[in-house]
C-alpha cells in the first residue's frame, strides 16, 4: 500500500525500518568453498574407515579439545562444518557437538539434478501391455527424480572409497555403480545430504533450512508440476530429520521452496507438536500449511508466519495449541477468513493479511507492539490495555467497523490511509502520544522499489494537525511520508499556507520522506515549515532515488533557512526510515 507499507523481510520483531522486518540469519561465512563440498565430503570423509586415519593437526595440539568445540560451535553453514569434519577425527567428534547448524539449497543444485534426471512429463495409464512397461519404467524414473531433489558431484575415485557410506546415503548406490559411467559422476540430493548431516550431530538446538533466493526465483517447467524433490516441507522428509534432532531442537527456520509447496498441503506443524517438546521458536515460509490435529506446544515463545497459505481455522487450531507464545507475526498470510486471537502472555503482535478477512477480534491484554497491515474486515475489535506502540496500515471500507477499546497509553504510532477517522479517535484518547508516521498511499512502487507514479484514485488528505497539537500535548516527533508530503504541497500551492503548523512548540524533530516532482513546490513547503516551526532542532529529509528531482537541488534551500537546525539528508528507495521509532 504506496511507499509505507513497503516490508523488508524474522528472528521476530517490530523493526524500524519498514513496518516488519527480518533478521536473516543466513550462513555467517564465505562462499570460500563450492556449495557441493557438503554432500562431497560426507560422501568421502566421513565413513568410518576414513574418520579413523585421520591424523591430529597443529591445531589440535596446540589447544585443549573444550576451545576447539567453543571454536566449532561459531561455525554454523553445514558446508564449513563438513569441512571440519574432514580435517581430523577430533575435529569430526568436535562437529558432532554444535549446536548450530544451516543448510542451504541453492539454485545449481537444481541445476545438476536436473541435468542428471531431465524433467518428463507425467505418464498415463494404458490398456496395452507395451505401454504399461513404459508406465512402470517412467514410474521408476519419476521416484528417482523426487530422491534426485539436490544433485552435487563426486569423483568415481571418491565414490568407490566412499562405497559403504553411500548405501545409507543414497538409498541407489547399487543402481548408480550399475548405471553410471566411469565419466559420469555421481550424485547425492539435498535432503539425504541434509539428513546425513544431522545424523552426525548429537543435540542440534537451532536449525534453518532454507531454499536460497535465487533458487526461490527459478519457475517451474509446466512439466515439473508432479514433482516435489525440492518440496522440503514434505511429510515424509520432515518426519526423518525431525526424528534426529527432535530431543534437542529448540529454534527452527524452514524456508521452502514455493514453487513447489504452495500447491501441497504440509502437516509440519503437526509433527512438530507430537515430536519437538522443547521447541521455542519456530519460522515457516512459503508453504501450505494443514494444521489439523496439533498437539500442545507449551514451550513455543515465538512463531513466524511469512508467505503462508492457511485454512479458515488454521488460526484458531495455532492460537489454542500455543498458549504461552509472547510473539506471532503473520506476515503475506492468505486465506484467513476471522482472526480471533485471545492470549495472556502475547505481547508483539504482526497481522498482515493478503486476503481480506470478515472478522478480526483480538483481545490481549498483555500486548505492547501491534502492526495491523491489512484490507479492513467487515468488523475489527482491538482491546488491548498495554498497547504504547502501534502501526496501522489498512484502508476502512465503507460500513466496516473499527474499535480500539481501553487504548490510552500510547507512545508511538504510525498510520497509513487515505482518510483519518481511525487515527482522530486515537488521537483524542491518547495524550501521551510522543512520536507520529502518517502517510497518504498515494504513490505507487514496484517490487523493487522503483517509483511508478502516483495513484490518481486516492485522495489527497491532510490530517487535523490543530487537533493532534492539542490533543497531544506532548508529540514532539513528527515523520512525514511521501504521499502525505505530496498531499502538503498541494494544499501549500492552493492557499500558500499551512496554518495548522503555527504556534507548535512542542514539535522538535521533524522527518520529511519525498518524491520530489517540482523543486518549486518543496522547497517553498521547506522554507514555510522552517518558518513557522522555528521550535524545530533536527529535519531529516529523504529523497527517492528515482525522484524527478534529486536531493541536491533542495538542500542547498534547507541549509540557507535552517540556520539554528540540525539537518540530516539522504535517500530511499524500498524502506522509509523509521530508525527514530521502537518498531
């Protein structure tokens, strides 16, 4: 919804920049090593005859086996740790005790894997007995593709030494020395390398597996709709690694390949609720998720929900099996039809729905931070007493209805909409109010950020800022988004006056984001503000990279009028700067 609600992908929290963000916590090292050298070294260092002749290093004797293991538990890609592995037998043991672990699919793993198995279509059955060895010839060749799911090479020399492992790696090995030519190398896919992984760790406490961006990016063949070797949250997988870690996790990313997994149902969260007891944080992206029948998950803190397909009740079954959560945010949900959420221990809240929901009721008393990005239901009810920092983006349909109940102790807030109704009954029963964002939705941005233009349906309103002055005695932060700035300098042009902004002492800090289309306009709005506003110690003003007019070209008007000022410039293109706020 315009520039505002503009998202930067979650550890979960109210971020500032944007109105919810992610921590991506991502493989901490370098691509110093190919990203096939994971199942390549599991494959040739790790059985037990290779593990026994490894020598100690210089490390080794130069440092206690305790700092080694404190050393090892830094490391958490799956591909350095594999190469630890291979070092020495005290490395390998010390890399059974991390902690930490990452595994990430990647785009050339796709790649090899369909180079070795080419896609083919989905067969038909047939009466005729020639076509029916066809059907059970594709059959074996569609069942090894979904195993095929992640290709990486290894050399015929390395799988001969490796030969033994590779049975309970590859489930194929006899098919593959069969089958594969002494040119030809052999592959191992993603998720047995992922499982062989685990299997080598004894108590794994935080786990992400994830599909990296550029792989999330490649579409699927219309050929490739049956398949599912990348689907990493398919039952059957789940099952087996959830049952090598499940008596230690405690934090899991599972970041799934939606191309995939948006068309099939997954029962991840069912068998998370019957095998991980002490799970305390969890984070699903890009799924379909079948919630049916979970089990109590009194130990969950905290649960990420980004990019989810849902059931009508999928929320209800998450809110009644995770009593104690203190987070939820549910960002790009689709399908949920009522939100009643009721918790006596939530206190940040994110509920960003894509698809317009009828009802959302939420009672929580204990809830601090609320981000609310959303069409507007049919009736919305929010009665949360501990509510100081809120941020709304939603347009009201006609006939919707909006209550905020027993909100009095606001600090923060930052709206977003076209009209101002919701944010004048906050205004007036919240005198506290320190620091404000308010925007009009007015412009309109790419995926990438880039500026297209303006909405020409959207009203250009300016809120009552006489009222907010007087019902807010204390506000002394003020940030201005680039439709409501556009909205000003239209209605600045018409009568050559914002009154509303005189007589305003209390106001100190003001943050101005813009699409500057006239130089004229902005810096005559710059020049009045400055004026008439002289209790103002800092201006922040924020350009769009793609602004018709750069940023240059206004400062040097700021600089001229903001003698007594501090002033700080600069540009955006995707996320608002909100570094000010506790969001």
């Amino acid at each position: 919804m315009g520039a505002m609600a503009r998202c930067q992908e979650s550890s979960v929290q109210v971020h500032s920049e944007g109105w919810f963000q992610e921590h991506m916590k991502g493989p901490i090292s370098k691509d110093a090593v190919d990203g096939s050298i994971l199942p390549i070294v599991l494959t040739t260092t790790i059985s037990e005859g290779m593990v026994e002749k490894m020598q100690p290093s210089g490390m080794e004797e130069a440092l206690p086996i305790h700092v080694i293991s404190d050393i090892i538990n830094k490391v958490k890609d799956a591909r350095d740790l594999a190469n630890c592995m291979a070092t020495s037998k005290t490395m390998n043991e010390a890399v059974q005790q991390v902690r930490c672990l990452n595994l990430v699919c990647r785009k050339r793993y796709y790649d090899l894997a369909r180079e070795r198995f080419p896609v083919r279509p989905p067969c038909s059955y047939s009466d005729s007995d020639e076509e029916d060895d066809e059907i059970d010839s594709d059959s074996e060749e569609s069942e090894e593709e979904e195993d095929e799911d992640d290709c990486c090479e290894i050399s015929r020399s390395q799988a001969k030494s490796s030969a033994k492992f590779q049975d309970g790696c590859c489930g194929k090995s006899a098919s593959f020395s069969n089958s594969t030519s002494p040119q030809r190398p052999v592959h191992v896919p993603f998720k047995n390398a992922c499982l062989n992984m685990l299997q080598r760790l004894d108590s794994v406490q935080q786990l992400r597996i994830e599909v990296d961006q550029e792989m999330q990016a490649n579409q699927l063949l219309k050929e490739e709709l049956h398949m599912v070797d990348f689907w990493l949250s398919e039952p059957m997988f789940v099952s087996k690694w959830v049952s090598l870690c499940s008596h230690s996790l405690q934090h899991l990313t599972l970041i799934d390949y939606g191309q995939q997994a948006i068309m099939r149902q997954s029962p991840i969260v069912k068998i998370l609720s019957e095998k991980c007891k002490n799970l305390q944080s969890l984070e699903l992206r890009n799924m379909f998720l079948d919630t049916e029948d979970l089990q109590q998950m009194s130990n969950m803190k905290s649960l990420t929900l980004r990019c989810i397909k849902m059931t009508e009740r999928s929320l209800t079954d998450i809110n009644a099996c995770m009593p104690a959560l203190v987070t939820l945010a549910l960002v790009s949900v689709f399908g949920v039809q009522e939100a009643r959420l009721t918790s006596e221990n939530l206190e940040v809240l994110c509920l960003g729905l894509s698809t317009s929901a009828k009802i959302v009721d939420l009672d929580l008393p204990k809830v601090k931070k609320l981000q609310l990005k959303m069409t507007c239901p049919d009736s919305l009810r929010v009665k949360a007493p501990s509510l100081a920092y809120v941020a709304v983006c939603m347009e009201n349909r006609e006939r919707s209805l909006v209550e905020f109940d027993d909100i009095t102790q606001l600090k923060e807030l930052l709206f977003g909409a076209s009209h101002f109704r919701t944010l004048s009954s906050l205004m007036r029963t919240n005198p506290f109010l320190e620091k404000i964002f308010l925007d009009v939705p007015c412009m309109s941005l790419g995926e990438d950020g880039k500026w297209e233009g303006i909405i020409p349906q959207v009203p250009l309103a300016v809120p009552d800022i006489e009222s907010l002055k007087e019902s807010c005695p204390l506000l002394h932060t003020l940030s201005v988004g680039p439709g409501l700035w556009h909205s000003m300098e239209k209605s600045f042009a018409a009568d050559q006056n914002l009154a509303t902004f005189l007589r305003w002492p209390a106001l100190t800090h003001l943050i101005v984001h813009m699409v500057v289309l006239s130089a004229h306009a902005c810096t005559s709005l710059l020049r009045w503000l400055l004026f008439a506003v002289p209790s103002l110690k800092d201006l922040e003003i924020y350009v769009h990279l793609d602004s018709p007019v750069k940023l240059d070209q206004v400062w040097s008007v700021c600089q001229e009028h903001a003698a007594h000022t501090n002033l700080k410039g600069g540009t955006w293109r995707r996320s608002l700067n909100f570094a000010c706020f506790s969001f």
